[in-house]
C-alpha cells in the first residue's frame, strides 16, 4: 500500500484534489458539515502526498510517471525514440513548487471555513480545489500542452474566485481584468507549442530540449515560440511593466483567495523557469536573456515599491508590495541565469551565481508566506470591520491583539529584517547580485527599506491610535483564522531561525535540479 | 502557394484578434476579438497536421495506399475549443453582471478600483 502510494504519487496528487472539486457540489446538496469535512480531507491528503512525493524524489532523485503505459518508467515503448505519452516528470523544482501550493491551499482552506460563510459556499469550495488542481498539474507534468490546459483550469477557476463577491461590483471589474489577460497569454502559449510541434513534432519538454541543444537546430520559428512562451509567462507571473492585473486581482478576491492566488502567480513563474532552464538553456543566449530578467526585476522592485506608497486600499497596497517581491525573485534568478551562461553545459557555476540561485527559489517561498501572511490580516481586519480603506480604519490593536501581532511578523518578514524568513533570503540575493552591478543590490536594499516604511506607516493607521466609536463593537478575528496565520507565522519564524536546514534540504536539491537539465532529458529519452 | 493560403488566415485571424483586444473598448468587442484570436490559433494547429491527399485519422477505415493526416494538432484543437468555450462563457457571464452594475460596456469607464 505504502509503495503503491509512493510510486503513484504524482497522479495521486493531481487526482485527490480533482475528484474532490467534482464530489463538492453533491456532497453540499447533502450535507455542508460534511462537505467541509470531505474538502479539508482531500486537501489535507494531498499536503500528505506532496511530502512523500518530495522525500522520495530528494532521496531518489527525479522521478517519471507515464501515464497509460504498461509500467510507469516506461516513457519510450519499444520501436519509439520520441515519447508519444504524457508524461509527468517531477524533479526538485517540481516538488519545492508542490509544497507551496498544497501548503497555502491547507492554510487557505482552514481561513476559509470561517471566513466564506452563506450562498454559494459550495461552489467556492469547488473552485478553490479546481485551482489547487491547476497549479500542481503545471508543476507535475513534463508535456507542454498539458501545461497549457493546467494553466486554463488554474485561470478560469481563480477569475471565478476573484469575482466571488460580485455584488460589491468593483470584483468583477478586477476578474473580467484578470480573464481577458489570462486567455491571451494563454492563447500565445498555446499558439507556441503550435510552432514548436511543427517545427520538431514533438510535446514533451525533456524530449524538446534534447532537440534544441544547439545552435543549428535553433531555428527562427522556435526562437519566435521562445519570445511567445516568454513573453506570456512573464504576464502571468505578474512583472511589472505587466503587473497592472496583479493588484486589482489580489486586492478584490476574498481574504484566502489572495493568498492561494499568491501560490498561483508562482506556478506561471515556475512554468518560466521550465522553459528558460529546462527546454532553451543550451541554445538561447542566456546572458541577454539573464540582463532580462534582472531589468525585469529592477523595474518590478521600483515600481511595486513605489507604487504601494500611495495606495489608500489596504489589500491593493499589499499587492503592490507582491508585484516587488516577484522583483526580487526575477532578479536573483536572472543573475543566477547570467552566471550559468558563463560555464556553459558541464562546467561549475560560479559562487555567487550559486548563491543567487539558491536566494532566489527560497525567495519564492518566502515570497508566498510574508505576502500570504499579510493578506490573511487585511482579510481578517475587513472581515471584521467591513472597511478596506486606510484612511478611514485606525485603532484596531485594541480589539484585534494577535492579528497586530502578526501584522508586525509578516512586515518585518516583507521588509528583510532579521531574524525572519524574508532576510534569510534577501541576504543572500543582496550579497550575490552585486558582483553583477552594484546598483541591483542597492536598488533592493533601498526598496526594502522603502517597503518598511510604507508598512509601518499603514500598521500606524490601521492598529495604531484611539479606540474609533465606529469600530467600537469590532471583536477579534474568529479563531480558525487567528490559527491558520499562527501557522504561517510559525512556518516564517521557523526559516528565519534554521535557514541552513531549509537551504540544505528544501531549497538545493530544487536550485540542483534547475541546473541539471541533462538529467531532465535523460529521464526521459533514456540513457544521456 | 495555395498550401500557404490557410496560414495566411491565421495571421489574418490574429490580427484582426490582437487589434480588436488592443483598440476596442466595448466589451463585448474585446471578447469577439479574443475569440477571433483563438479561431486563428485552432486554425493555425488544424493546418500543421495537415498532408495533402490524405485522409482522416481512423486507422480501421483507411484505404489501402493512402496515409492519414496527424491526429495529435486534430486532439489538441478539440481540447482547446472545448477551453475556449469555458472560457468565452465566463467572460460573458462577467460582462452581464457588470452591465447590471456599471450600466455601461465601455471599459474607459469602468475606473472604480483606481479611486
């Protein structure tokens, strides 16, 4: 049975949750009690299986599913010298990516069962499971059209989770926003799996990469599929200057949503470091496009840093703050990308690229907790007082104790001091990408402070100050919710006091297996 | 030459697409424009998995001497149709609600989230 589980792990976790999203509108019908019940199980399972999956692929290395085929290892059936099944292939990233998002779903969910109350919340729950579905299929599979259906599931499902309280009006404007961007960049995914497919006939990405490894084979119509999946990519992962759905989205969707959206927003990031590391790295020009993403993430740090200064929504400020920690993330990744470049296939990364590297996927991780954090407060703050405008809340510390206290956890965290999480990786990003340009590390250090500042002035206006009359009845957040932050907060406290055993056992094997793109290929095509 | 024609029709398609989400403001414009888009890009894979002179990919019925076009762009057409339609449902579902709000499709207008 134990084995049975292990060795079909990642279909497992792709299927739990999926059965559950279609068994939740039955079970509501029946019993809400018991719908609640089946869904914190399902996802609660699969958080299960996201472990097993990630200790057995860290003790094991990469790990193949085929699915239809008569063993599960068998991705070349004899006579074939291209896979013609799907095929999921999970390696560290994969996994590192899995344990974000069935993390923040359980957190999420756990909010949810006090926050989403009344009509509807059958549905919620459905679409809620359909999204966990969609970013652990993107982050399982090894085909490309597959990735382009994960990614449609995982949109259509989020624009209905941001629109959940249409009502109000202002979410469907965020959602139809979100939608139509969503789509398009989808559309110029899909449109570029068309060019690749005619130009090699093939789906699966080790077995694209094996195509393109070199120059000759790198031709025009592939380069333009590479600006085409790059491009939209980048869309989705929310870079400025493409972030202008970002906060809307984040700042109109219900308390839990925007954190899991958060999770969401990673999943597009990991599908661009799929396609930049994995299926081009030995062709592109990966120092130019290394500069690139640093730009991209210089600009993002800038403008999410300033524009979150004159936010008055405490939600969209927040989202503004998540548009420059993906900065962040572009940037030590980009550097990490410039370094690879350098040694070529083989050859050992330089120290800092390393570094760069590793501060960058665990940024990613931090990125969904201090963010994630943030947002369950704001939820909880306008559950409890119906109000989202800064200018109009203050005095909330005397009523809402604990949610101040982890109001401070998670700007601390957001902001880089020690001893949280955030600096744990910040430091890392700041130390390395100066050997590129002292300026990257200088505009990081000056946004980070820059977002202190803007964090401490809303924690001043939001908790700060006299008790107000019209928040004079407002009690604290119900206690589900005040224990699915306790957990996050814990989870941040925890990476900021070990940062070397999460490093060491969570964060490298996911940096080695970004690096190790003839290991993808292998896996797939047999014996390189 | 005369091959090359249905490729012609994507980028015809696309742009027509592209122009109609970049330039339109009425909302249901720009959910025409995108489903225009995705016609072009369901075009665009129909017409890669073409052969001339072949038949459909059903291997009992296929005449002696005679070889089928590709059946994986034809499955992955249908799976996109099928997304799209998901798709294009929602978007419009969404244009009806907020009609009901805003009273207005232009999206000039709607400007509630900025204030």
């Amino acid at each position: 049975m134990n084995d049975w589980i292990v060795t079909n792990a990642p279909i497992l976790i792709i299927a739990t949750p999926l059965f559950a999203a279609f068994l939740t509108p039955l079970v509501d019908r029946v019993s809400k009690r018991g719908r609640d019940a089946m869904v914190f199980v399902a996802t609660l399972i699969t958080l299960v299986i996201a472990f097993i999956l990630a200790k057995n692929v860290f003790d094991n290395g990469l790990v193949v599913y085929t699915l239809g085929g008569k063993s599960v290892g068998l991705t070349l059936p004899s006579g074939y010298h291209v896979p013609v099944r799907i095929i999921l292939e999970v390696d560290g990233m994969s996994v590192f990516m899995a344990m974000i998002s069935t993390l923040t779903s359980f957190v999420g969910l756990l909010y949810s069962f006090s926050y989403i109350k009344g009509e509807g919340s059958g549905k919620y729950y459905t679409l809620f499971l359909m999204m966990l579905v969609g970013m652990l299929g993107m982050e399982m599979t090894g085909d490309l059209f597959n990735l382009f259906v994960f990614l449609e599931i995982l949109s259509v499902s989020s624009a209905a989770l941001i629109a959940f309280y249409a009502r109000k009006g202002k979410p469907l404007e965020a959602s139809i926003k979100y939608i139509i961007i969503s789509s398009l960049a989808a559309l110029f995914v899909l449109f570029a799996i068309g060019l690749l497919y005619g130009e090699y006939n093939l789906l699966n990405m080790g077995a694209l990469a094996g195509e393109i490894s070199s120059e000759a084979t790198f031709t025009f119509t592939t380069q333009i599929a590479f600006i085409l999946l790059f491009a939209s990519f980048v869309l989705k992962a929310g870079a400025a200057p493409m972030h202008m759905w970002l906060p809307d989205a984040y700042g109109e969707a219900p308390g839990a949503i925007s954190m899991v959206l958060v999770a969401a927003t990673q999943a597009s990031l990991y599908a661009l470091l799929r396609v930049c590391f994995t299926v081009y790295s030995m062709a592109i020009d990966a120092s130019t496009i290394g500069i690139i993403l640093i730009s991209l993430g210089l600009v993002s740090i800038f403008i999410g840093a300033t524009m979150a200064l004159i936010q008055i929504n405490m939600k969209r400020l927040i989202g503004y703050a998540a548009v420059a920690e993906i900065g962040y993330i572009l940037l030590a990744i980009g550097v990490g990308f410039f370094e690879l470049a350098k040694v070529g296939g083989g050859g050992v990364i330089s120290e800092y690229g390393l570094k760069a590297l590793q501060g960058g996927v665990f940024h990613i991780f931090n990125d969904v907790l201090d963010i994630g954090l943030l947002f369950l407060v704001a939820g909880a703050v306008i559950y409890v007082t119906k109000e989202s405008n800064l200018n109009k809340l203050g005095g909330l510390a005397h009523s809402m104790k604990y949610s101040s206290i982890f109001f401070i956890i998670g700007m601390a965290a957001v902001s880089g001091l020690p001893p949280l999480n955030g600096f744990a990786s910040k430091i890392l990003i700041y130390e390395s990408v100066y050997k590129v340009s002292p300026i990257t590390s200088i505009i990081a250090i000056l946004a980070s402070i820059f977002m202190l500042a803007i964090f401490v002035k809303i924690f001043h206006s939001v908790f700060m100050g006299p008790k107000l009359s019209e928040f004079a009845t407002c009690k604290e957040a119900p206690k589900l919710m005040l224990g699915s932050m306790a957990v996050i907060a814990v989870i941040m406290i925890f990476f900021g006091l070990f940062p070397d055993f999460v490093v060491n056992n969570i964060v490298n094997p996911a940096v080695n297996a970004l690096m190790n793109q003839a290991g993808y290929i292998g896996s797939v095509l047999g014996g390189v | 030459m005369i091959y090359n024609v249905p490729f012609l029709a994507v980028v015809v398609l696309i742009a027509i697409g592209a122009y109609a989400l970049l330039f339109k403001r009425n909302l249901i414009k720009i959910a025409i424009g995108l489903t225009i888009l995705e016609s072009g890009v369901n075009l665009f894979l129909i017409t890669l998995g073409y052969r001339e002179g072949d038949v459909a990919p059903i291997y009992t019925n296929l005449p002696s001497g005679r070889g089928m076009v590709l059946p994986v762009p034809q499955a992955l057409t249908l799976t996109s149709i099928v997304i799209g339609v998901a798709v294009l449902a929602l978007i419009l579902s969404l244009i009806i609600r907020i009609y009901r709000k805003y009273g207005t499709l232009d999206s000039h207008e709607m400007r509630r989230l900025k204030e």
